[in-house]
C-alpha cells in the first residue's frame, strides 16, 4: 500500500532506532545496539511515521525525500548535564593552572567560580540570551537537540531566577528541547562561609516562586569537600522532593564522601561527576534506578588524571550516561563527540555503550526518555544524519564534527557547510 510522507530520508547505510528495550539500559543490556541496514525513514507532521526499507520506501511518495547516500543516522544526541546560562569566560587561568597555581589561590585573585558568579550578575538577561543562544547553537551543530540547562551562577535570589528564566526563554523561542535544573547550592558565597546551612535554607525558600513560574524541574546541589557535606545535601534535597521537584547531586567528583550512596538512597533521578565514588556507592547504582551521568571532559580538563569507574559502574548493573558538563571553567566544550571519545579512550566504553549513553540513557537521565533518545513511531523527529559509514567511526575519529546534518521536529536546523567546489582560481 503506497503511502504519502511529508519527507523520507531513504538509502541510510546503518539506522540506530535505540527501540531495544523499556526505561534506561543498565549494565550488559547497554553492550546491546541492533543496527539496520539499508533502511528509510517516512515522517509526516514533525513526527516519524514509518520506519523501513528503502527498497520499500521507493513505492512510498514524499513531498521531500533526502538521500543519506549509504551514511549513519540515528536519534538526536542528548546532553544531560550543562551549566549553559553564563556570563563573561575564564580562558584568563588557563596560564595560571600552568603555572601551578591552586584554585583557592586563582579564588582569592578573583578568579574561578566566584568570577563567573560576578559576570553573570552584572549580565542582563538579554546578554545572558544571546550567549546562552550561540553555546546552544554550537551544541545542535554537534548533533545534540536536547540539553539539561543548570542555573547556579548565581548564588542570590535575583540571579538564579534570571538564569532560570533565561533558560526557560530559550525553550520556548529556540528548536532544542531544555530542560531546566536549580543548582542555587552551587557553591558557598562569601559572608557565608559559616553560615552555610542559613544559604541553603535560602535557597530552599525560592522554590515556591521558581514553582509558581514554572523555571525548574529538577533540583541539583554540588556535595564535596569544602562546598556542601553528605548531610546537608540529603537535607536539602529530601525537602526540594517534598516540594515536588526532582533531584539530580554533583556527587563525589573528588572525594570519596559518599554522595553516590546517598543519592541512590533518597531516589535521585541520577548523580553525576562521581569520579571518587566507593565500591559500596557503585554496587548501590546497580541496585537502584539512579542514573550514573559520568562527565570525563571535566576530568581531561582538569589534567587529574583520573576518570570515573565506569567499567565498575557496567559490571555492577548502573545506567550510564555521558555529557560534556559545558561551563566556563572545567569543561568549556559544547563537543558531546568529543566526550563520546574520551569515553572510548579513558572510561573504557565500549562504541554500543557510549551510543546508548548518549541517547537512551541520557534522555532518562533527566526524565525524558519517553519523548528523546530513541527513533519510534510516533516519536519527534529528531534526527542526525552523519559524515561517517557506521556508528564506530564518531568515537575513533576524534576533535572533529562529524555532523553533517540535524533534524529537530522533522525540520532541517543544521546542514553542515560545503566547500566551494573551487576554492582557487590558482
């Protein structure tokens, strides 16, 4: 029976569905990635309405058909941790990390968080938009069509309500899907140094006007030494739950503190960095419905030299997934392939489990697995076309964009630019 699609995208040499399976993948079942060949997709109305052939797709009609010419397409990436709404950058401590300089020293010459804490306050939110808006443009660019957008530059009322704001602006005007995170517990402000359960309880009491305006749905807080302790994190998170809103914790991303147990104890959608986590908080991932969001451009940035056990997270049975944590001081990268790399290079991932991280995984990671991350009918048309032959290449072939064209709602947003044919007369 012939049928009639607003598009199709026919002749696509491999097609990465990620329709295997219900929820997150956790532990083996992430090493499982079917693939289909010589396959075409039909959309109609912005979203996919037939998945198949392309023998078979020749007897279908199409307002618009697009030959993908043998390449790799799969679901839009998704990128589940970022701090996008930011003033003002910190290339400046590059040379000072060099030299050796701690970043308590950088701190006290005005520089690390508490510099970009005063950039983004004097910022208004048009400036704030704007930036917001290229970083996001640069993110589509690199095949991702939903991002977690983090506030926590502001460390006051006003400010986190503006980056809020900002974020929720750029869900409305922009093609991407956001999905917005509070981390006002970001960090200690100076003047509370010894009066950081007075900060968090301010914190705490923005919650209704975020609420009322509809700015957040998840609630984030960075437990580590020196910051926020394990126990004043599960305080201050229980009572965000209380209020309705879901929790995500930057756990154990130096030390050993015991963030991840906590974490998967009070039911956190996903605890992230967890560089330092125990044996004991790994089997707990293993054993809950915590996603693991492992971030290791933040670890190859900061020059440690150590990464998150993610082959310990695997074997133990967690749901993994990947983000670049984009923000002006640890991870300024929007490159989500890049990280799909380092996952292959430093974590010890396999090329199945890094695309199940950065699709399935990280769609659930901030509770949109039912809406992103998988190719389905019914389902947005989010897709990426790539300049490559099957879905090992990304990850081996690294610091370059792969992308060659984006599709959010069955709408071309992103073709990658062609060189002039003849780029000399000479």
């Amino acid at each position: 029976m012939t049928k009639q699609f607003d598009t199709i995208i026919e002749n696509i040499g491999q097609l990465l569905t990620m329709n295997h399976g219900d929820g997150p993948l956790k532990g083996k079942e992430m090493s499982e990635l079917p693939v289909l060949t010589n396959a075409a997709i039909g959309i109609n109305e912005g979203l996919i309405d037939w998945i198949g052939t392309h023998e078979e797709a020749q007897s279908h009609k199409a307002t618009e058909r697009i030959d993908a010419e043998g390449k790799l397409v799969t679901p839009g990436l998704v990128d589940p941790h970022t701090h996008l709404v930011f003033g003002g950058s910190r290339e400046h401590e590059m040379a000072l990390k060099q030299q050796g300089v701690p970043y308590l020293e950088i701190l006290k010459r005005g520089g690390g968080i508490l510099s970009t804490v005063g950039a983004t306050r004097e910022a208004s939110e048009e400036e704030l938009l704007k930036k917001a808006r290229f970083h996001l443009d640069r993110m589509i660019s690199y095949g991702v069509t939903t991002v977690e957008a983090k506030s926590g530059y502001g460390l006051d009322k006003e400010t986190e309500l503006k980056q809020l704001r900002v974020a929720k602006k750029l869900n409305d005007e922009h093609a991407a899907d956001l999905v917005s995170t509070f981390l006002g517990a970001h960090a200690i402000p100076p003047g509370y140094k010894e009066r950081s359960d007075e900060f968090l309880q301010e914190m705490l009491d923005m919650l209704s006007d975020i609420e009322k305006e509809n700015l957040a749905e998840f609630v984030d807080i960075f437990c580590e030494t020196g910051v926020f302790t394990v126990e004043q994190s599960r305080r201050f998170l229980k009572a965000a739950k209380d209020k309705g809103f879901s929790v995500k914790i930057h756990a154990d991303e130096i030390d050993p503190l015991g963030g991840t147990e906590m974490a998967t104890e009070i039911g956190a959608t996903s605890g992230d960095h967890l560089v330092g986590a125990s044996d004991k908080g790994i089997q707990a991932l293993g054993e809950t419905d915590t996603i693991a969001v492992l971030l290791p451009g933040t670890s190859f940035y900061l020059n440690k030299g150590k990464f998150a056990n993610a082959r310990g997270m695997l074997e133990a049975g967690a749901a993994v997934a990947l983000s670049t944590d984009f923000n002006p001081g640890s991870s300024p990268t929007e490159n989500l392939q890049f990280i799909m790399s380092l996952a292959s290079l430093q974590l010890k991932m396999t090329p199945e489990e890094i695309w199940n991280a950065v699709t399935v995984n990280s769609a659930y990671a901030i509770k949109r697995g039912e809406q992103a991350g998988k190719l389905k009918e019914g389902r947005k048309a989010d897709i990426i076309l790539w300049d490559a032959p099957n879905y090992h290449y990304i990850p081996y072939h690294y610091g370059v964009n792969h992308t060659n064209t984006v599709m959010k709602n069955g709408r071309i947003i992103y073709r990658k630019e062609k060189l002039h044919e003849q780029l000399s007369t000479h």
